[in-house]
C-alpha cells in the first residue's frame, strides 16, 4: 500500500498544493491498489484507470495554470447509484444490464467541476434496497475490518457498503452515496468513517437512480468530519431539474467543525433507549453526553414519542414509492429483456429475471399498500404518522440545538446471520430512519471499538437545513474520541 492512499482528503490537497506529489501520482496509487486488492474487498463494480489519469493530467494542468478547483485532482469513487456519463451505472441491478447513460447526475458534475477524479463505480445494495450490500448483483463487498481473532468476512453496511468499504480501506480518498433509511450513516458506523445525510433537498436527485423519492439524498462517505464537511459542501447545490432541489446558499460547514459545541443544548431522545439495547452500545451514548459536557454543552432529554411506529412507517412508504419508481423497468427501452411469447409475459419474465428477491418482496409490499382497499389503511395512515414523528422533531427543536443518538443497535455483522430474517434486517435502520422521514441531516462520526475490535458510532441529528450544528458536534465528537484506528491489513 502506498503512502499515499493512506491520507485524507484534505492532507491529499495540502500535498497537491504544496506540490509533494502531482494528482497523475496520487491517481496511479489508488489505481494501483485497486489493481491489488479490488477481487478481496469487491468494492468497485467498476474500475475506470485510463479516465482517471485523464482527469488526473486536467488536474495537474490546472494547478500549474493556478485555474484549479476545490478539490483539483482528488481521487473519488462513484456509488453505483449516480448517472456518470459513458461509464456503465446499474444500481448494482441485472435489470440496468449495462445501461451506460449518455448524461452526468448534478452531484457528480458537482464534484468534477471542482476538479475530482473519477476512480469508478461502488457496489451498493440492488437499486439501494439492503442493509448489508448483500443484494447487489455483483455480489457484497467486504468489510475490511473483522472481529478480533477471526476471519469471517463482515458486512460493511448498506445500502452503501461499496463506497464505506473503498473508504475504510484506502481505495479513495472518499466516496459519494445517498441515504433513503440510513444507507450513509450505517456503513460509516460500520467501517469507522464518516458519513454524512444532508436535508432532504440539499443536493439534487438529478440524474441518481430513484428507490423513494421523498426519502432518498445524496452524501458522503469520507475518512475524516472536515473530510466529510467539504465534500457536502460542494455536493449540494440549487437544481431546476429537482423539483424538491432547495433555492438556498451552501454555508462554510468546514468552519463549523472547528467552532466547538460550548453553549449549545444536545437532546438525548429517551425513545431510543430501546429494549434490549447492547451494553457497548449504551455505554459509548453515555461516553459520547461526556465528551459533549466537557467541551460546554448542556445535555437535555426530549421526547420522541412516536419514534416507535417509524420503521413500520417507512416500510411502508419506502416500498409503495418503490413500487411507482421501479414500474420503469419493462426491459422495452433500455436494460435487460427477456421475451415472452406476447407483450405481458415479455414484461413480467424480464421483471422476474431482471429484480431480485429483496427489491421484488419490496415492490410485492408497495404495490400492496397502494392498491384500492388497501390505500386508505396502510399508505395514508403511514403518511400520517409520518407528520407526527416530523412534528416530534419539531417540538423536540424548540429546546435543543441538535440530537445525539447511537448510530446503529450493533456493530458490523457476518454475512448471512441476518439475511434470513428481513425483519430482523430492516431493525439495523431503526437510529437513522426518523431523521429521513422527518427530512433532517444527520451524520454518523467513528467513536470507539466494542468488544470484538469493531468500530461503533455516534450519529448527529439536526434540524433542517442546520448542518452547521451538525458538523459542530461532529467536530466535537471527533476530537473527543480522537479514533484513529485503522483495520489490521488482511486484503
């Protein structure tokens, strides 16, 4: 492993402008550990080498001719999720084949207009659908982290395992992803990152692959919170192509995590507390109310009390706005098809081919809860509770600055110990689906290891459209647990 990719965003760009090394060198290194250890860790579903020294020659062009952009010469990877011109994007489905589309999505022209390099495409759970990335068609990535004194390979979360797993080790300086119920904050928790959930309408859905439109934005993954800070910065932006895009400036949120929390209220939402709550994970709350108490924040506890109807609210609303998004999928004018003996079976063998049985048991509940009898009971109820748990916030706000909460009910899990239970695997979501119901940022911040050597999380909630305060007390927690540990290098 190189040098180089052990560094972080903002030390890469210390170095590139002080001339330490040019992007083509810092690009060639990622490429070259891809080369190494892609087939280990199944991060990228695609490499693209020859256009990231492309845009790596660009770079160093534009640093000599001091025309550079914020992050000139910075190499990204690109969840598979994200529109990117000329280069295959599936969603990690059969039924995308090898769709390659002929335009950018906003946030990734966001991020290449700003002078990042494209490494290639992440792995993701199949059109985002999973917490484990254990749906994807290309099969899942692995955690490069594992539990002390074993080998089992490990879920690095999902629906953005791809882009957590080429972060945590080394294969990008950060990655872009989006979050529909946790999909950011999940896998940083997992893989000891940094993963950050703007308000909704923040960055724009242009051109992202749609699971549920009123749920679904773009983020980061990143190594470190300024990391993080800098790249929501310039990821979100104004879209007249979105409708649900927000008119509204991008303040410095990299000033932010240097402010410090002293004067601020933290809300500790009693509802969380849920049975049979780990004691590592109730343990490292109470370290994360220290840390914030010593640094002069005042901790009050709120109510959110209609927190334990938000899972079966968003399994219900997540899947009936699949159930319209997906309808897309006929195999007629792009993507796999497979012909029937007439037009109907045409459509239904291509769609039973081309999902699979997540997205399908998924699609099976939104097609159920948006059909006439059932609407009224299920889907409406749901977006009526939906306003109460946004209401709760609301009330909650009123007192305090922003929320702290773990992150996840556990640490990192093996592949196949949940898989068989989509219960059991959808209670994963159960810290960071409120915030994507409500529409609030959040970010989850690496804070500590359990028990059997595996990151844990805390996760920061605020109102919306004040990252500010976020990033404050993501700083603050950063500095606090000061975690610095690496995986031990087995790939």
């Amino acid at each position: 492993m190189s040098e180089l990719t052990s560094l972080s965003l903002t030390e890469a760009l210390a170095g590139l402008e002080e001339k330490k090394f040019s992007s083509r060198e810092l690009t060639q290194a990622f490429i070259d550990e891809i080369e190494a250890t892609n087939s280990n860790l199944n991060a990228y579903v695609i490499d693209t080498p020859e256009r990231a020294i492309e845009m790596a020659a660009a770079s160093d062009e534009k640093r000599a001719n001091n025309t550079h952009g914020r992050i000139e010469g910075a190499p990204i990877g690109v969840k598979d999720l994200f529109c990117t011109k000329g280069v295959r994007t599936t969603a990690c489905s059969k039924i995308l084949g090898e769709f390659t589309p002929t335009y950018e999505s906003t946030v990734t022209s966001n991020l290449w207009s700003e002078g990042a390099v494209m490494l290639g495409k992440l792995n993701m759970d199949e059109f985002a659908m999973g917490s484990s990335n254990e749906t994807s068609r290309f099969g899942p990535p692995v955690n490069p982290w594992r539990r002390a004194g074993s080998d089992q390979p490990l879920t690095s979360g999902g629906s953005s395992g791809g882009s957590a797993t080429a972060v945590a080790a080394n294969l990008c300086l950060a990655a872009t992803a989006s979050d529909t119920g946790g999909s950011i904050r999940q896998p940083a928790s997992f893989t000891g990152t940094v993963g950050v959930k703007p308000t909704y309408g923040r960055a724009s859905r242009y051109g992202m692959v749609a699971f549920a439109s009123s749920l679904d934005q773009a983020g980061p993954i990143a190594k470190t919170v300024s990391d993080a800070a800098l790249l929501t910065e310039i990821m979100c932006s104004h879209d007249e192509r979105d409708s649900t895009s927000l008119a509204l400036d991008v303040p410095d949120w990299g000033q932010a995590v240097k402010e410090g929390v002293k004067g601020m209220k933290i809300g500790i939402p009693k509802e969380f507390r849920i049975a049979g709550m780990s004691p590592e994970i109730e343990a490292l709350w109470q370290q994360g109310v220290e840390w914030l108490e010593q640094q002069g924040a005042e901790i009050i506890d709120v109510s959110l009390p209609h927190t334990k109807y938000a899972l079966p609210v968003y399994y219900i609303v997540a899947p009936a706005e699949a159930s319209s998004n997906l309808a897309r999928y006929d195999g007629m004018r792009y993507g796999e098809r497979v012909m029937g003996d007439d037009l109907t079976a045409t459509y239904e063998a291509t769609r039973a081919a081309g999902f699979g049985e997540e997205v399908q048991r998924r699609l099976m509940i939104g097609t159920y809860v948006l059909s006439s009898g059932y609407y009224d009971a299920y889907y409406l109820r749901a977006q009526k509770v939906r306003t109460r748990i946004a209401e709760d916030f609301d009330k909650a706000f009123e007192k305090v600055d922003a929320l702290l909460t773990p992150t996840c009910p556990s640490a990192a899990f093996g592949y196949g110990e949940k898989s068989g239970d989509p219960v059991e695997m959808y209670l994963n979501d159960i810290f960071t689906v409120t915030a994507n119901l409500a529409g609030l940022p959040g970010i989850s911040v690496p804070a500590t290891l359990d028990k059997e050597a595996l990151p844990l999380g805390l996760q920061v909630i605020g109102k919306a459209l004040d990252e500010t305060s976020c990033f404050r007390v993501a700083g603050a927690i950063e500095t606090a647990a000061n975690f610095t540990t690496k995986p031990e290098r087995w790939w």
